[in-house]
C-alpha cells in the first residue's frame, strides 16, 4: 500500500504542474469594435494686402501690379486664375484724386495676361504669395488732364483649389 501511495503522490504532483503550467499560459481572447470619427474643416477665402498698382502712371506708361495674397487655410492652394476687373460693383474700386472728371475708361487698359501669370502658383498653408504682374494697369494716350494725380483701385479676384 504504501507503493500505492507513493504512486498517487507522484501522479497528483505531476497533475497538479501541468494543470497549473496550463492555468498559467491560458488567456481569452478579446476583441473590439468601434467607431472614429473626421470633421472637414471649412475652407476660408484668400484675401489681399497692399495695393495692386505700384509705380506712377501717365500717358503711355504702365505700372507693374504687387499682389500680396494671403491664405488663412491649413492646406496649401493652387492658384487656377486671376482677374483685375474694372467694372467695380460690389468688389469695390473707382477712380479718386484731386478731380473726378478723370475719363478712366478711355484712359486705363488693365492686363489680360494677369490670369495666366497667376495659375499654377502655389499659395503655403497658413501663408502668403507675393505675385509681381509687369505691365498690368496701363494709361493710354486718351487720359485727359484731370487723370492727373488721380488714384485708380480695381477689383482683384482670384480662385484656386486646394493642393
């Protein structure tokens, strides 16, 4: 008997370590599901510092156009496009100066190249772009004497998509 219980102690005792190696090494597994959310920020307009017209102009002679454009977006934007408008509307604009009988639209020609020079160029996030136009407000020889000394403001618009 006493066989006996030298063999049921060696058995229980490898029992008792395999059942706890195996408690040891057990683990459920877990999984989860859930859901993440994005919000998409609203784009803001460009806008514009400075004036457009830098240099004085007279009969003949043109004055390279400064545009400071300013994006307030957190990507960056391409330009596809700008205009100078002369017809002032809502944008704003008009002639001003020491006489109102300027014949400014006879006297100024503004750039159509103006759009070309402007697309494709790339505005940094959160940044600015200063675009120097040549040639892009011109008087022609049909400005009377009151354009003299006058200040001539004409729209700027430009449109550009993100990059």
């Amino acid at each position: 008997m006493r066989k006996s219980v030298k063999h049921a102690a060696v058995v229980g005792a490898a029992l008792a370590v395999t059942v706890g190696a195996g408690a040891a090494y057990a683990a459920w597994s877990v999984r989860g599901a859930g859901n993440i959310e994005a919000s998409a920020t609203n784009a803001q307009a460009l806008n514009f510092d400075g004036t457009v017209t830098v240099g004085d102009l007279y009969p003949g002679g043109s004055a390279t156009g400064k545009v400071t454009i300013n994006n307030p977006n957190p990507f960056p934007v391409k330009l596809t496009g700008m205009t100078l408008q002369k017809s002032f509307g809502n944008l704003g604009g008009g002639v001003s100066g020491k006489d109102s009988g300027c014949n400014a639209d006879e006297a100024i020609v503004l750039s159509p190249n103006v759009g070309a020079l402007a697309a494709g160029k790339e505005v940094p996030k959160n940044g600015q772009l200063i675009l120097e136009v040549p040639a892009a407000v011109t008087m022609t020889n049909k400005a009377n004497d009151f354009c003299q000394g006058a200040k001539f403001t004409y729209a700027v618009t430009v449109n550009g998509v993100s990059a």
